[in-house]
C-alpha cells in the first residue's frame, strides 16, 4: 500500500473517460502513491462561473474542498490532485476566489451552515504538478520498464491548464511539463506549434463542423510535424480530437486520422501496465493499438 493521496476524478472519468481514471490510478500506484477517491464528491460544474458579483456558482467546489479538508486530516495529507484539466480549473480557482474574496468565503460558510468552514488549506494540484513537484522526473525513469523509444508524440494542452494564470501550471505561451514527462518516458516529443490552442470546447454540441474544421487543423498540424499521436489530459479535448475526426474526414478527403490518447496512458505503457482494464481503448474512436502496438 502506498501513500494515500486525496483523488477527484469528476463525472466524466466515471464514464466516457474511464481511461483516464484507470491509467492515472495505476501509474500512480507504480509511482509508491495510493490515490484515494475523495468521499462524496460532487461535480465540479465543468465551466467555471465567470460572475464575480455571485457566490452560487463557487459552491459546489468549496463544498468540495471542505470535504478534501476533512478527508485530509483522516490521512494527514492536504493534497488534492485532480487529472481532468476542466475539474482542476474549477477547483484550483474556487479555492483561489475565496480565499482573495474573505467577505465570499464568509457568505458561504454562513450558507453552508451544516458543514464546517473552509480553513483554505487544501493544495489542488494537477497530475502534471504532482508528478513534476512531489514524485520527480529522476524517480518517475526508474519505474521506466518499456521506454517509448521511437514514439513521436505531440502534446496538446489545451486552454485549462494554462488559462487563466493564477491556475497555469507551466508557461501560458511556452509550456514544458508534459514535454519533460514524456522524455522521462522515452518517447520523442514533436515540435507542435498549437499545444495551447483551443479545441472547440462545448461548441462541440451545437457547432460540431466548426468544431470538426479545429480538429482537422490541430490534427493535420501535427502530422506535418511528424507526430504519431496527440497526448492530452482533457476530455472534452480528448472527444473532440478523437470523434470529430469523423466529420472532418467527410469535409476533407486529403485528411489522415490520428490516434489521441491521455498522457496517462503513455505513462501505463511505459510502466508495463499493457491489460485492456487499465488502457481501455475501445473507448477511443480512432483506435490507438496498432501505432502503440511496439510497445504493447
């Protein structure tokens, strides 16, 4: 048993992104760290409330992060490490709101009268960050057991890991975390000009060709600098990069479909985790196997 680190996985880990769940809890459990599930999560509204004159869109996340405040003194660890980009950006900025805002802070613990106050002493970290900063790229080669030599990977963050900047978890403009990481992992990382560009995010529902046209260029970009896979932590970015590759393939007859998997899963692969109950790729639209297939 490892050490026990406080885990939110938010809703769509529990559904359509179960490969990101399972591949995030098993390499961290290869990494010496039991990721435990948070108690009673709620969700954490997926797009952040931009109304700074209202306290009711901060709430669901602060009830969240009093129950990470007292799930912590249980296991005596105030770290909440979250994977889905969206849920991290929700939470780390509740956190940050209330505790710039005290007179909000105030409202709600009054509101939420039943539960104890939140003390704002819960560290919200992304998986990158806690990788980077608590486990160490120097420890995380040691667990190394197939290195992805010869895997062309470009990394996509998307916009919720480095928008706004209180919440960035590496440079807005030139990011480098997830690059670092999958060099640890032995992969070779691809020059890839729209790491940080967005998606389409929720326009996916009602504008999928808009949607479909960003897919063909953020995928077609990275095949011209040679990629052989997008890695990404988000999962609406992982859906649209992966599913819409079906409307831009019907709009565009030159387009090549590429695979998009979770960083976690390259870290898996690389760890030796290799079962269908830790990878789950039929959850992806474009099958990943036969490129990973070296590796599996």
């Amino acid at each position: 048993m490892g050490k026990k680190i406080m885990f939110y996985p938010g809703c769509t880990l529990k559904g359509v992104a179960k490969n990101l769940e399972d591949s995030t809890i098993e390499s961290a459990r290869i990494l010496g760290y039991d990721f435990v599930e948070l108690p009673n999560w709620t969700c954490c509204g997926a797009v952040y409330g931009l109304a700074q004159d209202s306290v009711k869109f901060t709430i669901a996340n602060v009830r969240n992060l009093i129950k990470a405040q007292q799930y912590g003194k249980e296991i005596g660890d105030n770290r909440l490490v979250a994977v889905c980009s969206m849920c991290y950006n929700n939470l780390r900025r509740a956190h940050i709101d209330v505790m710039k805002n005290r007179d909000k802070l105030h409202t709600l613990n009054i509101f939420m009268d039943e539960e104890p106050d939140y003390e704002g002493n819960i560290n919200v970290l992304h998986y990158l960050q806690f990788l980077k900063d608590d486990v160490g790229f120097d420890n995380i080669a040691k667990k190394v057991k197939t290195p992805l030599k010869g895997l062309k990977v470009a990394p996509y963050y998307g916009c919720l890991l480095l928008r706004p900047d209180e919440v960035a978890i590496d440079d807005r403009e030139d990011p480098h975390i997830m690059e670092n990481l999958l060099k640890t992992l032995g992969a070779e990382v691809v020059d890839y000009p729209l790491k940080n560009e967005c998606c389409g995010s929720y326009h996916t529902v009602d504008k999928r060709e808009y949607v479909a046209e960003r897919t063909y260029k953020l995928v077609s970009i990275a095949k011209e600098v040679g990629a052989d896979v997008i890695a990404t932590s988000c999962p609406l970015c992982f859906f649209n990069l992966d599913r819409r590759q079906e409307i831009a393939k019907q709009k565009h007859g030159d387009f090549e479909h590429m695979p998009i998997v979770y960083f976690t899963q390259l870290m898996a692969i690389a760890f030796g985790l290799k079962s269908e109950d830790v990878l789950h790729f039929d959850r992806h639209y474009i099958s990943p196997r036969e490129v990973l297939a070296p590796w599996l």
